[in-house]
C-alpha cells in the first residue's frame, strides 16, 4: 500500500510541469516557500515574517514602477468597453 502511495505522489509531482509559467513567478514562488521555511525553522512570529513579506511587495512595486517609467508606447485602443 505504502508502494502505491509513493508511486501516485510521484505520478503526482511528476504531471506538475512548470511550462507557461513566467521564470519570475516561479522564482516569487521559490522565494515565498524558503521564507516560510526559514520562518518555521527560525521560530519567527508573525511580526517578523509580515515585514519580509511587507519589504517583498515594496521591491516588486519598484520593479513595476520601473517598468512603467521605461514603456516606449502604451495605448488602450484594442481594450473592449
């Protein structure tokens, strides 16, 4: 029975396939699971870990502001009403 379950898990882990997604989601994602991972093992509050995650939303604001700043052209003629 304990063969069937590790075997399904695998099945499992082996159909998540990662393609479509963009390279900075999976990284978000890998970086948001090692916090929670240092926080549980470190023994932080939560105080602690909504200022990780507080400082996280600051540097991806930036980033977008960035990119903002950065556009060549924009224009909304091809959005539907």
């Amino acid at each position: 029975m304990a063969g069937e379950e590790l075997n399904s898990l695998g099945g499992i882990i082996y159909c998540m396939k990662f393609e479509g997604y963009a390279p900075t989601a999976i990284s978000l994602l890998a970086a948001n699971l090692f916090t929670i991972a240092i926080a549980v093992t470190q023994g932080w509050g939560l105080l602690q870990l909504l200022w990780v995650y507080w400082f996280q939303s600051v540097i991806i604001g930036v980033f977008n502001y960035l990119r903002i700043l950065n556009l060549k052209e924009f224009s909304t003629d091809n959005f539907a009403e």
